[in-house]
C-alpha cells in the first residue's frame, strides 16, 4: 500500500462516523506532552488521583495523524510495559466529545465548565476582551427623547 493511500484510509477512519461509546477496558485521557519516538504522557481522568503515565501511538497513526497538547484520546491497557502502559486507540473529536457527554460516560474531570456568563453581552455573544467595555446606559435614550419632545413644543 502506497503512503498516499495509508494516509486516506487512516483519515477516512478518524473521520468516520463511528461514535461508540467506550468499551469497558478503554478509557479517555488528555494529552499532557510529546515525549518523542510516538510516545505522549497522559494524565487520567480519575478523580482525585492525578495518574500520568505514558501511552504509544499505533503504526497506523504515525505520521499521518497529529495530535497536540489537551486533546483527548481513548486508550486501551497494554500489560508488556512498565512505562508505557497504554495505547491510542481512537482520537477524539468535539463531536466524540459531544456524544460523551450526552450518553454520560465523559469523566467528570475533563467536564468543561463554561464560566463565561460575566462575559456575556445582552445578545448572548462574547465580549472582545482587545476593546474597551463600555456600557450603555438606557437613560441615554430617555434623553434623546425628552429634547425631542421639548422642540416640538
């Protein structure tokens, strides 16, 4: 199989819609770093205990997929190594993600919690933080209103 042909059959894969949940010997972990030859140390979600170890990339990843720091992955357990203790099984998406939280097997410690109501203008959208806030005050208009109404008098 030509390399051209490797990396379409694998992006086709990752891009499959395929949302099964986590079997029970899987597990989701965020990547923390890179470490080199197709190694990256996760930490886990379990509660509490803020496990890191490392987990190696499969073959068919390698050099056709690209991940980076904070993305999630699901791993299975390898028993052969002391170090390495686990391997990439599936890359995560923001639709994996998702689907996770909707079914509720996404760890509660990789919850993201959206603190941005104090950043919420009236119309429900995000403030740009590289301008100046200034709010308006509708007594401005009550103003506008009044000198109208005296002119027409």
């Amino acid at each position: 199989m030509s390399r051209v042909t490797k990396i379409k059959h694998v992006l086709k894969e990752q891009e499959a819609d395929e949302f099964d949940v986590p079997k029970d010997n899987q597990s989701v972990v965020r990547i923390v770093a890179s470490r080199g030859n197709n190694l990256h140390e996760v930490e886990s979600a379990a509660e509490g205990d803020e496990e890191r170890f490392l987990v190696s990339m499969p073959v068919k990843f390698r050099k056709n997929v690209w991940i980076k720091r904070g993305d999630f992955v699901l791993v299975e357990p390898i028993e052969e190594g002391n170090k390495v203790k686990a391997e990439i099984c599936r890359i995560l998406t923001a639709e994996h993600i998702k689907l996770f939280e909707k079914e509720g097997v996404w760890p509660k410690r990789f919850t993201r919690k959206r603190e941005l109501e104090d950043d919420l203008d009236a119309d429900g959208l995000v403030r740009n933080t590289n301008r100046k806030f200034v709010e308006e005050d509708g007594d401005s208009s009550d103003d506008d209103d009044d000198d109208s109404s005296e002119e027409e008098d």
